[in-house]
C-alpha cells in the first residue's frame, strides 16, 4: 500500500470498507495519480505518470472500474453495514 499523507488517511481509509483489499490498493495508485496529472485524467495518462508504484499490469487497474467487485452503496453507510 502507498504511504498515505497524514491528513488524507481517515478520508482515504474510510473509503477502504467498499473495496476488496487488492482494488483498494490499486484505487490508491490511481488516486495519487490523478492528483498529479496533468490534462485528461485517464487511466492511462495516470499510470504513465505512476509507473513506477503501479506493481501488476496495466489491465488490472482498468478492471477496476470495470470489473473489479466494490461496492459504492458501503461508501455511503455509517460504519460500514449496509
């Protein structure tokens, strides 16, 4: 997992509870590279920018959104139980 900045961890963490433990990982890499990309923030311009802390294939972070199971209902409940 990426070291997270000391004031985005509880939000960051908080967002944990709706994905699996490899996705959530994997949604960290592609955060921190949309957060410093530049123009279009697509998958690809983002894990261009990120190579180097995106372990796996390019695809698995494209499954993410695609096939990856998460569920954005979790994100939205108090604690976690939906």
């Amino acid at each position: 997992m990426l070291p997270l900045p000391q004031v985005a961890e509880p939000l960051l963490m908080s967002l944990s509870i709706a994905f699996t433990q490899p996705t959530f990982n994997r949604i960290l890499v592609l955060l921190a590279g949309a957060v410093l990309a530049k123009g279009r923030r697509t998958i690809t311009s983002i894990l261009w920018i990120v190579r180097g802390l995106a372990p796996g294939h390019l695809t698995d972070y494209h499954r993410v959104f695609s096939r990856a199971p998460w569920s954005s209902c979790r994100c939205w409940t108090t604690g976690g139980s939906v």
